[in-house]
C-alpha cells in the first residue's frame, strides 16, 4: 500500500515529537479527529505491509514500538515515491475547486487551491478561468474580489443545488455513507473531497441527524436525501459564523422543513391529473390489458411530488444513467417524455432525461410486476451490515417461500443503486435511505417471527416454493398461530421448533473447504455483569488470543452495533457477532460464550442476550457455514446447552461434529 502525504505528514510528526497528544496533532497539522483517526489506519495498514509494529495509543497519546525501523522504511518510501494520491488531472482539479467555490458563502483565496491540490498557482488561475464559462451554464458568476479570492455570487439556493447536483455526479450516496459509516473510501475523488472540502465533525453529525429525520419516511431519494445533508450541513455553518443573518438561517430550516413534509401529503388534484394523463398515455401507446391500479398511483405520486418540488426550486436531477436504461425502456421513456411535454397544467422549466427516466423505470416496473402476477417468481435480495452470516440466515428463511437461486445477498456497503433496481424486493436488517420504501422492508432481526408473513403481504404471495416440500407447510402453520394470543419471543422460539420438525432429515454434514479452529480456548463461560460492549470483547477474546483476528475485527463489530442495533440476533437470546472478512480475519474460527449476567444490547423491544457466538469468516462463500449452524441453533436443547454448560469438551465436541477444525499450524492453539 502507498502513503499519501497527509499520511506522510502526520507519522512524521508523530516520530518527531514521541509520544504526542492527539490534541497537539490536531493543531500542529490542522486536522479533526476523525481525519486523524482515518489517517491512523492507512499508517497502521502500511506498517503492517512492511512488517512493522502498529503505532501504539494510550488514552490520548500516540507512540511508535519501532522509532529507528519506521523512520529507515518511511524515508526510503518518501526517497523513492511520488504520491499518486495528489496527482489529480485538470477535471479533478477543476471539479473540487467548483464545489469548494459553490459550499462558500466566502471569498477562497487561490493558495488554498494550490496548497490543497499540490499543483502550481498558473494552474490554478487557469483552471478558475474555465470555470467561468461552466459557472455561466448553471445561471452562475464567478467573481474575483481583489486581496480577497474568488466567489461565486447568487441569490437563494441556486449555489446549494447546484453543489448537490455537482456532487452526486462525482461521489455517489454510498459511497458518502460508506464513509460515514465504516471510514471507507473507494475513489480518489471521495478522498479529496471528503477530507478538505468538508469540516467531517459537522458533516457526521448532519448525516447522523439526516438519517433519524428519514427515519419515518415512506421514500426518499437520493437527491433529496442529500440535499437534506447539505442544508442541514449549511444551516450549522451559518450560524457558527460571524454576521450570519435570521433570514438565512430560518430559509435554510423552511427548504428542509419542504422535503421532510413533502413526503406526508396526500397528492393535490392536479398531480393526480398528471399522473392519469400519463397512465392514458401508456395505455394508448402499449394497448395494455391492464389498468394502473391505486397502489401503483400512490407509489408514482410520492415521485411526482418530489419531482414537482425540484422542478419549482430549480434543482436538476442528472444521477440516472440514462443511456443505461434506454436500450431496455427506450420505448417507456419516449411516451413519458412525450406525455409531460404535452400536458397542459406542467409550467415548469427544463425537465432533465434523468427525472423523465425515473418515471420510465416506475411504469416498467409496473409492467414487469404484472407480468410476475401470472407466471413470474419475483427475485429478493436481503441486506445485512456485513451481508455475510445475518443475511444468509435470513435468505434461508425466505426460502421457504421463494426458491433459494431467486435470493441474494449483499452488504450494505455494495448495495449500489443500479443492484438494487434489479429485484422486485429488497429486505435489509440496516437503513438504505435514497431507496423507494415500497421496495424495502426493513426488519430489526434475523428471527423477526412475522417476516413471513410481512414478506407475503408486500409481494402479494402465497407459498411460491415447488410442491411437495413439507417446509411449504410452515407459513399456513404460522399463520395459524399467528390468530392466536402468544408473545413475540415465545412465538419465535415456537417457530423454531416447528421448522426443525419440517426440516428433518437435517442437512447433511458435508466438510467445509476450509474447516473452522475450534478449540476448548474458545469456548468460555462468564459469571460477572457486562456492557454490551465489554462482551463483545470477551467473547472475541480467545480469536485474537490465538491471532485467529486482528483486533480492528472487533472494533468494526462494536462500530456496526453503534449504528445498526443489534442486527447481528439470530435467535432470542443469541448473538452471532461477526464483521467482514476485510476487517481483519487470518483464519476461518468460531468461539462461544455464555453470560451468566445478561446482556443489555442496543434497540427497542431487544430481548436479552445469553450467548455470544464469535465468528470470523475467510472465505468468501459462508452459506454452507451458515445453513449447518442455523440447523443446529434451531434444535430445542442448543440454547440450553449453550447457556447452561459444565463441560467445553461437550460444546467442543459438537462444534467439531458439525465443522471439523483446521487452520495453519502457527494458528492454532
């Protein structure tokens, strides 16, 4: 791996002046704690690279184990590279400098430019000449206030809207919530812009605060969703500065308060009217054999209103691929493009192909959903943190209602918006805000005893899996049970039981390719009281013992609790605590733990914890993994044995039974 220089800047000072406070670096280099904190861990990755120790920390203070090494390897590396990272070509440049000139309210000097870009002053002053013509595309002027810098000038949200357009067009929403929520970032571009464009204290607080005001929204859009980030961003900045007037700031909080209520209304008679004059149109040009019914009318005026509302404060949409989907809803997009031209009421300005696109791929869908009502299986995916053991657990489930090769799975960090138009139902465990509500249904928990049922309802099913497979029995069970008064974790642990009964024989127990280290090491029971984040650490105590995980494993699972809940429940009172296998797995182990004292985890109506199965995944395939260890968990006497054990011979053994065991010989215990 190669160090930018921000990374480069950052383990020199701390050489220099061992050990040294965080504060002192935040000062000394001008960086937040979280750019320090992502800085850590590109530093500590090449220091693994190269065979070096992992900078140390005690509470604030950072400390180099191998001073004289890291300082030979960092000057030959400096000696004998040149940062790819801070070659940016003239559209990259010239990019970040339109969206740091579109975010102020303030004239930006030119060596800010030159400092941030790592390129020369004639560069820069070029580069800003161009930008005058693009600026005069958006209806904008670029100005140069002498001894000051340059500023673009306008009145109202044009600037703001302008940016957010900008900016999806350069970084997508993942990747910004990537970033948010596991420090990743996947292009050049998002580096740039997320560490100098953006004080990313204020931007993780926006995001947080975005996130719980969507939280209740029926749909959302991108656009929408980031514009929302941005306002909210804006309206922090503005009242932190010096002279910042009432009126911007009580305009800022109306536009925002205009998305966030846009959703609730009911649709106005005359946006009804534009959606039935599109209907008639589709119907005319495709001599369909069957009406838009009121569902479909409901789902399409909550973009319509959005649309409206864009369309009335000049914001353009332009992030569809257009070009993408025309080759399959060329014929839609060109009915629909025709039937808003001609539609007398619409007095709005230019529409863009990426708004009229959006309607298309609503009408398709419609017509692809019609067409699965007579001979069709829809297709699912399921969502997940990390989409590797909660997602898999949860597709076995569906699968008792859907073939299994119609169910994938994904993290949430890959569900990129062209996967997810793919399947006609998305079930995730994690919010995916930007995606239209009537294709997710979000779940808090793999054991959710009506998923089923919710599943049925939203796809209008019934059992859809081949014949003769006595699990089909299942729904018509629950649903039975269902019409009578149980509670909620009783009704989970009677579905269990019940599934277990359809399922028998049980799946085979075929070897892994490569098979799990379980040792007695592994295995503990606790008797004192813990946080939920003290027995995350227990019970992967023994993995990084072992060096079966590196401790980073850990500390994504904690992060993912923080912002997830607790996803990772299986089945009442048990926690399958597991993280990607990028995040720091050496080998393919299972460890368990039992609380005597249960466990407080986060979120509403969480049942308490007893065990904690620690599992860390190399390879890229869990399923088997999953199906074997779900088969076992669903048997009655497994969560007695887990909780109430004497013996880690006997929880061993059964471990071993189901997985076999093996790693390198270095790894084991």
């Amino acid at each position: 791996m190669r160090l930018t220089q921000r990374e480069i800047d950052v383990l020199n000072a701390v050489l220099q002046a061992q050990p040294v406070g965080l504060t002192q670096l935040e000062e000394q280099l001008g960086l937040t704690a979280n750019q320090l904190h992502y800085t850590f861990t590109k530093i500590n990755a090449w220091l693994s690279d190269n065979g070096l120790s992992w900078l140390g920390t005690d509470k604030d203070l950072i400390t180099v184990a191998e001073p004289l090494l890291v300082q030979r390897a960092l000057t030959n590396f400096v000696a004998h590279t040149t940062p790819e990272r801070f070659r940016y070509t003239s559209d990259q440049m010239q990019r970040f400098m339109f969206l740091t000139l579109l975010l102020s309210e303030r004239p930006i000097a030119i060596n800010r430019f030159v400092d941030t870009l790592y390129t020369s002053r004639t560069t820069v002053v070029n580069l800003l000449d161009g930008l005058q013509q693009q600026c005069a595309r958006f209806g904008l002027t670029l100005k140069h206030l002498n001894r000051r810098g340059y500023l673009i000038e306008h009145d109202g949200f044009k600037k703001l809207t302008v940016f957010v357009q900008v900016l999806i067009d350069t970084i997508s929403i993942r990747e910004l919530l990537g970033f948010y929520y596991r420090d990743n970032i996947y292009s050049k571009m998002g580096e740039l812009l997320l560490f100098n464009l953006f004080d990313l204290d204020t931007l993780f607080t926006v995001i947080k605060e975005t996130l719980a005001y969507t939280d209740s929204l029926t749909s959302i859009d991108d656009v929408d969703f980031l514009l929302l980030i941005m306002l909210n961003y804006q309206y922090r900045q503005a009242v932190q500065q010096d002279g910042a007037t009432t009126l911007n700031v009580e305009a800022l909080a109306e536009l925002a308060g205009e998305i966030l209520h846009n959703d609730r209304r009911s649709l106005d008679p005359g946006q009804r009217r534009l959606i039935l004059h599109i209907n008639a149109a589709m119907q005319h040009a495709f001599s369909l054999d069957f009406q838009f019914d009121e569902d479909f009318v409901r789902v399409l005026s909550r973009h319509v209103q959005r649309f409206l509302f864009r369309q009335a404060n000049q914001i353009q949409m332009n992030d569809i691929d257009v070009a993408q989907f025309m080759p399959e809803y060329g014929e839609i997009y060109t009915v629909v493009k025709a039937a808003i031209a001609d539609y007398p009421e619409l007095a709005t300005g230019e529409i863009t192909p990426s708004e009229i696109m959006l309607i298309a791929i609503y009408y398709a869908s419609a017509f692809e959903q019609h067409a699965q009502r007579v001979d069709v299986e829809p297709y699912l995916l399921v969502v997940c943190a990390e989409g590797v053991a909660v997602s898999t657990i949860v597709k076995n489930k569906l699968a008792r209602l859907v073939s299994a090769d119609h169910i994938d799975t994904s993290s949430v960090f890959d569900a990129t918006e062209a996967k997810l138009t793919r399947y006609d139902l998305i079930i995730s465990t994690v919010p995916l805000p930007g995606i239209d509500a009537a294709r997710v249904l979000t779940i808090d928990h793999a054991f959710a005893p009506d998923l089923l049922q919710q599943v049925r309802q939203r796809l209008s099913l019934t059992t859809i899996a081949p014949p003769g497979n006595d699990v089909n029995k299942f729904a018509a069970i629950m649903d039975a049970i269902n019409s009578t008064s149980i509670g909620a974790a009783e009704l989970a642990q009677l579905e269990m039981q019940i599934l277990q009964i359809l399922s028998a024989p049980a799946i085979a127990r075929t070897a892994l390719a490569t098979p799990l280290v379980i040792n007695p090491a592994l295995v503990a029971r606790v008797e004192v009281s813990m946080t939920w984040q003290q027995a995350i650490m227990e019970a992967a105590s023994g993995l990084l013992a072992q060096h079966l995980i590196e401790a980073h494993y850990v500390q994504t699972i904690i992060n993912n609790t923080v912002r997830f809940g607790a996803y990772m429940m299986v089945t009442p009172g048990v926690i399958l605590a597991h993280a990607g296998a990028e995040d720091g797995v050496n080998a393919n182990a299972i460890a368990v733990t039992s609380f005597d004292q249960p466990i407080h985890f986060p979120g509403e109506n969480t049942p308490l914890v007893h065990v904690i199965i620690t599992i860390a995944l190399k390879d890229d395939d869990p399923h088997l993994l999953m199906q074997k260890l779900m088969d076992w968990l669903l048997m009655p006497p497994t969560l007695e044995l887990l909780r109430h054990f004497e013996q880690k011979a006997t929880v061993v053994a059964k471990l071993r039974e189901l997985f076999g065991e093996g790693a390198p010989a270095h790894l084991k215990e």
